[in-house]
C-alpha cells in the first residue's frame, strides 16, 4: 500500500511539472507532448509501471477493506471518531472517485474519447495541440468540476496517504512525526493549489488560446 | 499440636546458605513428572510459576481476572526494596533486614526476615534483566529514593507504576513459559476448595466462571498466591475482586490462619465520597516525600486550606515524630490522622481527611520536577477528585491496603498441610505485625523466583510420589461440596443482594475492627457478624444460573467466605490484647497515645485451626525468639 | 441526575446480542462511570432480572479489565482523556444525557457475556515473544547493564500500556498495531532486549495477524483513546524494526 502509494504520489508530482508547463505557452506543453510520444520505449515503461502499481495499490485497498470487515463482523451500533482526521476516514471514498476520474481523464486527453472536439487539433509544426486541448477544455466551467472535484479528493487522500506512508515505512520518529505530517499536508495542498491553478487560469484567462 | 518453623540452626546470617545445600534435589529427568498448582497469577503466582516451569515441572496456574497479567500486585504503585546500598548511604542487608522487623513491630520470624532481605538484591537483578524499565541516573545505573519507615534510599521504582511494570516482567515470563507448553494457564478460573489425600493437599476445586463447570484438578503440590483479604472492610485499596476464598477454603481444610488481625491501614488514600464507592484509591506514599501533612490547630476551621496562615496550622506528624516526620511508617501515621479527625480538626466533606500539600516542594523543585515524579498520581488525584493538586492541597485519609496476617507458613513457606504452600500476601511471614512501604514487591517476587522454586523441590524430593488422579474420592467430595455452595447460593432467593451485606460486614468490620480496636467494640462486631451471615443465607438474591458468566454468584460466593472469615479476624484481635504495627487496642496504649506492645504475653505468632463449623477457632502459638535483634519499644520520633 | 441507558445485552457468545434500554436514576456527580453501573445493576437485581456482566477489577485505571465502549468511543475518551472507564467520573455527564454502552468489538475479541469480551488474543501475542528470554537467577548485577536515561524513560513510555484492548476497539481495522507496538518498542528500546529484537518482532507480527486483527490505517484513533496515552510512534518504530529484522 504505502510503497505503490509513494510511486503513484511520485507520478502525481512529475504530472503537474509537466501541466505547469501552460504557463510557458503553447510551445513548451506542445513541444513536452511530443517528447513524449517520441520516445515510446519510455512512455510505456512509464505508463506500465504505473498501471502496475495503480493495480497493486487497489488491490491492496480492496484486501484491507475486506480484511477490517472480517476483523470486526459485528458493527459498533454508534461509532464515534475523536481523533482520526476527515482525510483518514474518507480514503475509500475518495479512492474510488480517484478511480473514476482516471478513467475519465484518460479518455478526455489521452485516448481523446471525451470530448473529442478539443482533442483533433494540431500546431504549426504539426504536432498535437495539447496545448489548446487544454485550454480548451478548461474554458467549459462543466469540466473545471469535473477536473477540480477529484483532484481535490485526490489531494485529500494525499494528505493522510503520505503521512501515513511515513509511519508505514518507519519513517517517523517521535521528533519528526510532526514535522512530517504536517509537511504532507503542505505537500498535498500545494498539489491542488498546483493542479487547481490550471483550469482556474483558463476560466480567468490569464492563459488564453492562441 | 506443635507448629514447627522448621527454621534451619546456625547463624542468622548462613541459615539460607546452609539450608540450600541441606534441601533435596529432584533429579532433573524427573522434573517434568511432578505437577504443581499455582493458584494466582500476581508477583508471586507469575513469579513462581515461570521459575517452576523454568526448572522443568510441569505447572499449572490458575487466575480469576481474564489474563494473569491483571492481578492487583499491578496496582503497586511506589517502589520495590533492596538491599543494594547504590545510593551509598549506609544499607545492608543488616539493616533492611532490622528496619523489617522494627516496621514490623517485632511479630515476625528473624530467619525469613533476614533471608528477604539477602535475596532482595537478586530480585532486582532479575527484573533488570527481565527489561523492567526502572528509573535511572543519567549516568544509566538505576536510581533509588526513599519511602516510610526508612532512613536509606533503598527503594527501585518505575514512575509510579512500579507494581505494574515487575509484574508483567513475571507475566512475561509466565507468558513464555507458556508459550513453550510448560504451564497451562487457567483463565477466569477461581477456585472454590482445597484437596487433602492422606493428610497432604494434593489438588484443587475450581470453577470455570465462564462456563460454570466445577472441575477437579491434582497434582503434586499446590502452591497459594492469592493475595490479600483487606475487602473484608468492604471498601479497601485492592481491587473489586480481591477476596479470602482461596485461603479461606484451605483454612477449613486445615491450614493454620495466622494473625488475621493484621491488618495494615495505608495513610495516604484519597477519601470517601459517598456511600455508592466501590473501591477507595491509594496515592502511593512516596508523596510523602515531597508533601507535608497538615490539618488547621483551631478546631472545626471551615476555611479553605489557603486562606489558613502558616501558623494556624498543625503539621502533626512532623511534630509528634520529628527524626521520621512525613516520612513516618503507615501505622503510625494511619492512626495520628485518625486522632487529629476524631479530635474534629479533620478536612473535606465529613470532616475524615487532612492535607497533604506539595506547596513547599513546587516552591523548592518547581512545577516540572514535581510533574515528573508524581504527574500520573496527581492527574488521577484529579480526576477522581475534581480538584487540582497543583492549586489546593490534596486531602487524604487512611483506607484498609495490605494484609500482613495469612495462611501460617514455615520456614519453607510450607503451611501445616504438608504439600500446600503458600506465598506472597497470602501468607503471613514477612511483615510481621505491619508492613513497611515498598517492602510488599519484594516479599512477593523474593517469594516466587528465589525461594519457593528451592523449597518445593525440596519437598517434593523428600516426599515418596504417590500418584493422585482427579477422579480420587476426596476429589469428588470436594466437588460435590463446591457445587452444593453454588446450588446454595441460587436457590436462596432472597431480597437483599450481596454486595449490600458485603458493604455492611465492612463498614461494620472498619468501626469495631479497623484502625482502632477496643474489647467492647469488638465483642459488638463479633456478635453481629454471625446475625449478619444468618440473614445472608436466609436473604440473599443470586439472580442468574450457575451455568455460565455469573457475575453476582461470584460475588455472594466472596462475601460468604468473608462472613466467616471476619470473625475469625475480629477473634483473633480480641484475643491479642496488646497493641502493636497495624493492630491498635485502645486499651493499651502509652500515655502519649502510642501503641504499647506486651512482649511477655503477646510475643508469638497465633495460628488458628478451623475447629468445625459453629465452633470458635483453636489457638496455636509459635513463639517468636530474638537473636539478632533486641525487641524495643518503637520510636519514630 | 437521571440518565437513559442503552446497554447491550448478550447471553452468550452463541447469542445474536441487542439493545436494552434502562433508567439510572439518582446517580451522583462524585460516582465513577462503574459505579454507576454497580447502583443499576443493584436494581435490576432488586427487580429480579439478571445484572449486567462487565468486566472491572482494580477500578484505579491500571490493571486494564474494563472495557466498555461509551457513546461509541471506547473508555468514554471524548468525555475524559488518558484514562480508562473506571476513572471516568459522572460529573462529566448531566442530567437527561443518553448513553450508550457496548462492548469493544472485534473478530479477535469474541464476546462472552454482555460487556465482557475474550482478550486472551493479547496473551497469546505476548507468549509468541513479547519478553526477554532470561531464566530466574544468573542475571548479572542490574548495574552491570547501564541503560540511558532516556531510553529508559522512551521504554517506560511504551512499557506503561494496560493491555487493554481499547486501541483495538477504537480502531475502525480493529488493529492490535498499538498494543504490540508498545511491547515490541519497549523492549528494543532497551539494552537488554536487543539481542532477540529481530526475532521478537517478527513472531509477535506473525501471531498478530494470525489471530485475526485488522491492518493498520495510521488514523491514531487508538492513541487517543489510550488510557495511558502510548503513542503512534511506536507503530512507526515497530515497523521500522520489522523491516529491519527481514
């Protein structure tokens, strides 16, 4: 759980370094789009290795949810929590709205089955526009939510996942518990701040087509 | 009859050596053969059975609680003593050995007392060992401080959940020996009768309190660690399921008791607050030494404790015993704040209490080092209280703690019923007439691992091994006898529950019988504890069946025993008309109201033989002679 | 004050187990939460019905026997923090309150009676390794093993757990992490214990997971219900000696 966790949150951080790259222009994000394509030995190893561990991480989740159930089969009649945070508590809620929009975003930009109007254009240079995919995209206020919704619940489930990570792997010690939590809180808020700040951008058009 | 200590000739100081090498071995191979019963599972019981189990017998241990490691020795709060002398401030053996005896009032056994003493240093050895977590100097050697009744620091400590931490290193060791198939461990097991085969106990009764089935169980020898009898006055320190049965069935089987009167009354408990308390809770002594005792001088002073000038207030014990102060042994300090209350300068609700106030340490050690000593005892004080210690003096008073007085043993903790042994509170040894602080730890563990384990082969080694199986005839009586109590119990129906007679035997018992006793009060209690068990076996309700978790038959089961046991208990302290340690006569005291003790008449041990029922109990003494020690009257001033 | 119980009842393990409502009546500010539970039970035996079973015994917060899950939280923690139900008092509660108690709950913990569940899962862990492995006498002088203070101190903070089982009840994995991460972390921490410290954690882990207890979700529910407090850390130092010790 913690290990296939950690290589995913390590995607999530790569992905919006590259998302960032709007804020550089159409140049940048087209020019990363096409690095990508063009080197497939790379891409795929990448995209399998994370299907891998995307694959490990739900059955894992699916393993420990069936395992606490069996561990305790006669419910408590009022279960109160005093101490265990909203994130901790929601995780296998807001997995599976992960789940979802994976699927949903992959078939908005990757296989371009959503949406498709956005996803057929091409750049001076010939390339995949991804570019005004994006922007695109982003000016429908529909998909904002779509994006900004799951991400946050992404970004949620971070925030508990990667402390917990850390007391998982015996990371923490009694000094840097704290520290560590609260650095992935920070962490994952900044996440969507990072994330959020995209579709944001594009409804306020402070990045504008073309 | 003759009681026979069997206390090995030779110097004080040789007699244990010399007695090891005099015992009998059992050859190792043969070990495994010979069945042993642990009734108990405290310092002692876990203690003993590890260390039997260690040695190769087979074991089986016994504990009423769902685990062993609940046993109430876990409540100890204070320390453990030893003769170590690390703090190099003038200990020895010698002088545990004569702080014992003096604590103890001269009414104990010089050998056992010498022989505690000399195995207390390996007692802490193996709980080092074992990876109890004892306080430590910063250079990492263990630290020590001091406690009542002593003018060394000789006492081992854990925070203040000393008691807690050695027990489960004996708990630890119980759990793996268990672990290795060597004891069967019998939870929620408590048993209910002795069994004697020609003359020797050879097994026990016990019922199943899950299941409720009443089974019998042999062996070669049973050993008795079951505690303490202080819930004869109802509300006492020990915990709600500390009771006498065990011992109390062995006494009808014809173990001596011996000197049920004493009975030690702790100094620092957290007072009564109504008449629903279950139990009353301690603050370990060792709050005495950093907290002063006081009262307000001026009779019935309402005034809240700060608004009461430093010179309006009486630090009695500081006054009256000025070389030991605060530092007093429990006895005397039990009754000084017993006298201050009866004199209406008491405290708190009812006027029973008076303060003991850290206000003079926070001001000398500050508030942190306060905290790190106490923090757990003054958060629990709060918590019951409602009140804050660091802000207002906390208010204490005496409540019922240890029993000094137990099934009579000899020298190799043998009782008269050749095979069953008796250790730990349950027996009478050590403590004589009381207890001194933290001495309680090292008697019990002393006991299990260094030298019960010695003794037991050695009557095993000695005795010709005659199998006994469960389905022998005595074995059959027993049972049926223990189920006809249980079948007793239920069928009576009555309308008055148990714990109600419980509650009034102990208020009754804490009136006539407790910190101060008088001839008349004492023919009063007698004569109404016989009414009282009438009235139970007439009126008792048992709701429930015998045939699974029975929580009230447990109960009334307890109170039964204890019914007849306080008489046996107030007998005794009617007879002894002496004052001395925890037993006070008001008819004999000095004129400063000290306890007066009657060597001439008094100096022996009274082991009392079950006569039948309805008949008072015989008289045995065992005379006890002073070698080493010369019997002095105590001071503490 | 005047309180509405709804108190779980179950014959035995066998039983289905339900809800039964009662009235405390009378129940004074200065009684503890068991206590208030021994004047119930005196009336239901006034009225002839069967007490309620609940385990207790040194009632002073240490010995670990009482269990009950109030309101949904096990010792009443949202009420009183650091302690276990017998040193709950009823001046947290007022006049009309409705409470309700059940039994902790978990595979691993069957029921028994009532309030009363089978924690000998917990022995049966400790009896897998959680101990030193010394045989009475021929221990060296306890000086002889000089211990820093502060791992003595960092040992102690592990070694204060009751065996409760409350981390478990609370736990929505009903995991016993907690519990024997304090046993495991106590007895590294010290010198004494780390010459079996790989094979301790790797039998205690082994008989944890075979007894049926739950993973664990790092939510501290079970350090905030602990009565002694012991901290999530040493889950994290647990696993770190586990992993070590592969």
């Amino acid at each position: 759980m913690a290990a296939s966790g950690a290589a995913l949150a390590g995607f999530v951080v790569a992905h919006l370094a590259g998302n960032l790259q709007i804020f550089l222009g159409q140049e940048a994000v087209n020019r990363y789009a096409h690095f990508l394509k063009s080197t497939p030995g790379l891409l795929w190893s990448a995209r399998l290795f994370l299907l891998a561990m995307g694959a490990l991480h739900v059955v894992t989740s699916a393993q420990l949810n069936r395992e606490a159930r069996a561990a305790r089969p006669e419910p408590y009649a009022g279960k109160a929590y005093i101490k265990a945070s909203p994130a901790s508590r929601t995780m296998f809620a807001s997995g599976l709205i992960i789940l979802g929009f994976i699927v949903y975003h992959l078939l908005h930009f990757t296989f371009l089955k959503l949406h498709p109007q956005y996803g057929q254009l091409t750049d001076a240079l010939g390339r995949h526009d991804v570019y005004s995919m994006m922007v695109l995209s982003f000016l429908n206020p529909l998909i904002c939510a779509a994006y900004i919704v799951p991400v946050f619940c992404l970004c949620l489930h971070l925030s508990h996942g990667l402390s917990s990570l850390f007391q998982s792997l015996g990371i923490n010690t009694e000094r840097s518990r704290a520290g560590l939590a609260a650095g992935a809180v920070v962490f994952a808020w900044g996440l969507f701040a990072g994330y959020a700040i995209i579709p944001i951008a594009c409804q306020l058009g402070w990045v504008k087509l073309p | 009859m003759t009681l026979d200590a069997k206390i090995p000739s030779g110097p004080l100081s040789e007699k244990w050596d010399k007695h090891k090498f005099e015992m009998k071995l059992v050859n190792p191979a043969n070990k495994r053969k010979y069945s042993v019963i642990v009734v108990g599972s405290g310092l002692a019981g876990a203690s003993a059975a590890a260390s039997l189990a260690e040695l190769g017998y087979s074991v089986k241990c016994l504990c009423f609680q769902d685990s062993p490691r609940r046993a109430h020795s876990i409540a100890a709060q204070g320390g453990i003593n030893a003769a170590k002398n690390y703090p190099n401030d003038g200990d020895s053996i010698q002088r545990l050995f004569y702080d014992t005896i003096k604590g103890g009032d001269f009414r104990s056994r010089e050998a056992n007392v010498y022989r505690l003493a000399q195995v207390s240093g390996s007692v802490i050895d193996q709980c080092a060992a074992q990876g109890v977590p004892f306080a430590r100097e910063y250079g990492g050697l263990l630290d020590n401080r001091s406690f009542g009744g002593a003018l060394v620091s000789r006492t081992f400590y854990a925070r203040g959940q000393t008691g807690q931490q050695l027990l489960l290193g004996a708990y630890q060791a119980l759990s793996r020996q268990i672990g290795l198939g060597k004891v069967r461990m019998l939870m929620r097991t408590e048993m209910l009768e002795l069994v004697v085969v020609d003359g020797a106990a050879r097994g026990i009764v016990a019922r199943n309190l899950v299941t409720g089935a009443i089974d019998s169980h042999a062996a070669d020898a049973v050993v008795l660690a079951t505690g303490g009898y202080s819930p004869v006055f109802y509300l006492s320190t020990n915990a709600v399921g500390c009771n006498v049965t065990a011992a109390y069935r062995a006494y009808k089987k014809g173990a001596f008791f011996a000197n049920p009167c004493f009975t030690q009354i702790h100094p620092t408990c957290i007072p009564q607050s109504g008449d629903h308390q279950s139990k009353l809770t301690l603050m370990s002594e060792s709050l005495r030494n950093d907290g002063r005792v006081w009262i307000p001088k001026q009779k019935g002073d309402k005034r809240p404790p700060e608004l009461i000038p430093e010179g309006e207030r009486d630090y009695f014990l500081e006054r009256r015993y000025p070389t030991y102060g605060n530092l007093s042994p429990r006895d005397i300090a039990s009754r000084a704040a017993k006298q201050v209350c009866d004199e209406d300068r008491g405290v708190g609700p009812g006027g029973r209490g008076v303060y003991l106030d850290l206000s003079d340490a926070l001001e000398r050690l500050g508030g942190k080092i306060v905290r790190e000593r106490y923090g757990n005892l003054l958060d629990m004080y709060e918590r019951i209280t409602g009140e804050n210690p660091f802000r207002v003096p906390m208010r204490i008073y005496p409540a019922p703690h240890y029993a000094m007085g137990g099934l009579w043993v000899d020298y190799n903790l043998m009782s008269n019923l050749p095979g069953l042994h008796v250790i730990g509170e349950a027996n009478f040894s050590d403590h004589g007439a009381n207890r001194l602080g933290a001495s309680a730890l090292m008697q019990g563990l002393a006991d299990g691992y260094f030298i019960l384990p010695y003794t037991l082969g050695h009557y095993l080694a000695s005795t010709p091994r005659k199998p006994v199986a469960a389905d022998h005839p005595e074995f059959k009586k027993a049972e049926d006898l223990a189920r006809a109590r249980v079948n007793h119990l239920l069928s009576v129906r009555g309308k008055r529950t148990a714990a109600s007679f419980h509650q009034e035997l102990g208020r009754r018992m804490w009136d006539d019988c407790g910190m101060s006793r008088s001839d008349a009060g004492l023919r009063r209690v007698l004569k109404r504890i016989p009414e009282l068990r009438e009235e139970f076996w007439k009126t008792v309700d048992v709701t429930g069946s015998g045939e699974d978790l029975n929580q009230a038959l447990e109960r009334a089961g307890r109170v039964a025993d204890f019914l007849e046991f306080s008489e046996l208990l107030a007998q005794d302290a009617l007879h002894r008309t002496e004052s001395c340690g925890g037993h006070f006569r008001e008819e004999s005291q000095t004129d400063e109201g000290e306890a007066k003790r009657d060597d001439a008449h008094f100096s022996y041990v009274a082991a009392w033989e079950h006569a039948g029922d309805g008949k008072s109990a015989t008289l045995h003494k065992e005379p006890l002679t002073f070698e080493a020690v010369q019997p002095a009257q105590r001071s503490y001033k | 004050m005047n309180l509405t119980l709804n108190v779980w009842r179950q014959r035995n393990a066998q039983d289905k187990g339900h809800f039964l409502e009662y009235q405390a009546k009378d129940i004074g500010p200065d009684m503890s939460f068991l206590e208030m539970l021994d004047q119930m039970n005196e009336d239901l035996i006034k009225q002839g019905s069967e007490p309620v079973a609940f385990d207790s015994d040194c009632r002073e917060g240490i010995c670990g026997m009482c269990s009950l899950v109030i309101n949904g939280v096990p010792h009443g923690a949202q009420f009183q923090s650091g302690s276990a139900a017998c040193q709950l008092h009823m001046r947290k509660f007022k006049d009309g309150d409705v409470i309700t108690i059940e039994p902790w709950r978990a595979k691993a913990f069957p029921a028994v009676k009532d309030l009363v569940c089978d924690r000998s899962a917990f022995d049966r862990i400790i009896q897998a390794g959680g101990y030193i492995s010394v045989n009475t006498g021929g221990t060296p002088d306890a000086n002889t093993i000089p211990v820093p203070k502060p791992a003595a101190e960092r040992a102690m903070d592990a070694a204060a757990c009751i065996g409760c089982g409350a981390c478990v009840a609370a736990c929505k994995n009903a995991s016993a992490m907690l519990f024997v991460a304090a046993k495991v972390s106590h007895l590294t921490t010290l010198p004494q214990g780390q010459v079996e410290a790989k094979e301790r954690v790797q039998k205690m882990v082994a008989r944890m997971d075979q007894e049926g207890f739950g993973h664990c979700t790092n939510q501290s529910e079970c350090q905030a219900v602990c009565p002694k407090e012991i901290s999530v850390d040493f889950i994290a130092q647990m696993n770190r000696e586990y992993l070590k010790s592969l």
